[in-house]
C-alpha cells in the first residue's frame, strides 16, 4: 500500500473527484439534476471541510469541524444509495465501490472525532 492510501486530505480529494465523476452520469433529467445536485454538494464538502479542520483555532474548533465532514459524509452516503436505488445510472452496481469508500471514510473520521474529544477532555 502506498502511503496516499493513508493520507486523508488525498483520500477526500480523491473522494470529490469520484462524486464528480458519479455526478457527471446523472441523466439530465429533474430528479437527475436534483440528486446530483445534493451529492454534489455533500460529497465534495468533506474535502474543504477538512481543510477547515486543519487550520482549527482550538481542539473544540477541530472536533467541530470533523463533526460537519461526518455529517456530510452521512448525507452522501444517503444521496448516493438512492441514486443507486432508483437507478440514476445504467448499471448501478458501479457505485459499489464508491458506496464502499463513503462507508471506509464514515468510519475514519467517527473514530477521529472519539480520539480528539477525549484528547480535548
């Protein structure tokens, strides 16, 4: 494994330009344009959002800040599995994999944000 793989601010960027690409497959249709809208949204604010979380003015300003990438992250994963429910795309199975990383970066920032509250503590 390469150390990007570990590297969150290249995961979530990583993360955005695959929400775009998802985005981008969308059928120019109301509820298309809708839902992509969202996820667009959504999933690619964890990305700045961690920025936001880097340049923290306190350890309560961090936690803050990783709390709204969770959240987020959560409303992608909401966004995404009705996309794939509908289905938005030809082959919904595709967004497997993306489904699969909202979930893996769901649990990492979940785990971050117990580690830094009871660091703040």
């Amino acid at each position: 494994m390469t150390d990007a793989i570990f590297d969150l601010e290249e995961r979530l960027l990583e993360f955005s330009v695959r929400i775009i690409r998802l985005v981008e497959q969308l059928p120019e249709t109301k509820t298309g344009k809708h839902i992509g809208g969202q996820l667009l949204r959504s999933g690619t604010s964890p990305y700045a959002n961690h920025g936001e979380a880097q340049g923290a003015e306190s350890a309560k300003d961090f936690v803050h800040k990783m709390r709204i990438c969770l959240k987020e992250l959560r409303e992608t994963k909401r966004w995404i599995r009705l996309a794939q429910r509908v289905p938005l795309i030809k082959d919904p199975d595709r967004i497997n994999p993306i489904l699969q990383e909202t979930e893996e970066l769901i649990k990492i920032f979940v785990v971050s944000i117990r580690t830094a509250a009871k660091k703040n503590k």
